[in-house]
C-alpha cells in the first residue's frame, strides 16, 4: 500500500458541519460513482465542509469574467465509497491489460497497486489518516462555459495516465490543442488557488482546502511546520 507523505500532518478537527453545494452551481448528473453502485447509504456525493463551500464560492465568482463556471464532479466519498472505487479501479486495470484480478502474479498485481494508489488515496479507517474526500475538504471538477457546456481539458476526470498530471500539456506542447488545454487547467487552478485551495500535485480536476493534504502542501510552499488540517474525517 503506497505512503502518503501528508497522513503524518496532525488534524484538529474544527466542528464546520457538512452542507450541500447549492443549485448555482452545476452538478454533474448522473453521479458516475453512484451508477457504479458506490455506498452512498443517505450520503450525497455533493456536500462540503460549510468553509469550503464558501471557498469554492469565491472560485465561481473568480471565472464569470471568462464566461466559464465550475462544473462539480465530486466531493464528499464515505470511507465505503472509497474502498468501493479503489476497488473498482484496480478491477478496470486489470481488465484493461488484459489480466484476470484474482489470478495475478504478485510483481504484476504490486505494479497495478502502485498506478491505483498514484492517484487514489488509500481507504484508511485510521482517523489519523483520512482520504482527502472523506472529510468533506476536497472536491473533484472541471469547467464549463455558461450554457452547461463542458469544456475539454485534455484528460477524463479519474484517468489513469500521465495526461492526468496538471502540467502535462506544457511539458508536452505538440499538438494543436495543447496550448487551449494548458490555458484552461492554469485559469481552472488560478480560480481555486486564489480562493484558498491546493492542487493534487497527480489531478488537475482535484482541489482541497484544510485538509491534511492542503496543510502538508501550504508547509512544502512556506516552510511554516505549524500549519495542521482543520478538517478530518467525517462519517455521516
């Protein structure tokens, strides 16, 4: 199971309850993890810490000038939900190279282990150590122009590849629509950045504000060891 360098940031859990992402804000339906079967139970995959929300808020307001909203994918995932879409994705893995999940050969499972967990956090039920999407602290998304319209950022939310990877079209220029999907993912992570939010350093789509994985990363930019999360885990 792949290290998380940031499940080391101490929480102090600050008592913001979860609330819904409001109907101003466009929501991605049908839910793709519900379609899948995930185990929402009563839970909604649109809630967020009341602070975040206000936040994301400040996101929206920051791209009217461009004509674009934010397009919501995900945020809150119960602990179940995680360990369901890990699941999930080491199942699509392996289908997708050809391998059969319960016959694999342990260098060959370790490997396919290691691209899920790049990506996914790991479904821990140490409080300690909270996915990002467990705490209702961190949300998935994307752009959309005003109409609805989504726009195209060069990679699927939840790809596994190195498209994925935020700076992926300035390292790799060629192309006749690089350029408009560098421009769209900088303009997406200036939204987020100015209201507060960090950056999955593997997910252009992923954004978290208080969480561990923000703290770990506002202590790599400031050197400031101090800086905890505020927001753990929070089951419903």
């Amino acid at each position: 199971m792949a290290h998380k360098p940031y499940t080391s940031i101490p929480i102090q859990e600050c008592g913001e309850p979860l609330v819904p992402i409001p109907d101003s804000f466009l929501k991605l339906h049908p839910h793709p993890y519900q379609s899948l079967g995930a185990p929402y139970g009563q839970a909604s995959p649109f809630w967020l810490r009341s602070g975040v929300l206000a936040a994301l808020e400040r996101a929206q307001a920051f791209l009217k000038p461009h004509g674009w909203q934010l397009a919501i994918f995900d945020a809150y995932r119960p602990i179940a939900v995680q360990q369901f879409m890990v699941a999930h994705t080491f199942s699509a893995l392996c289908q997708e190279r050809g391998h059969d999940a319960q016959q694999l050969e342990p260098a060959i499972a370790t490997e396919i282990w290691q691209q899920v967990y790049r990506f996914w956090a790991v479904p821990s039920l140490d409080p300690a150590k909270p996915p990002p999407h467990s705490t209702g602290a961190a949300v998935d998304l994307t752009l959309a122009d005003r109409e609805g319209r989504l726009l195209e950022m060069g990679g699927a939310i939840d790809e596994i590849s190195e498209r994925s990877l935020p700076d992926f079209y300035d390292r790799h220029p060629e192309g006749t629509s690089a350029a408009c999907f560098a421009q769209r993912r900088q303009v997406l992570y200036q939204a987020m950045s100015d209201a507060g939010f960090q950056r999955h350093p593997n997910e252009w789509w992923h954004f978290s504000l208080g969480d561990q994985l923000w703290a770990w990363q506002r202590q790599q930019q400031t050197n400031q060891r101090d800086i905890i999360a505020r927001y753990g885990r929070i089951d419903f």
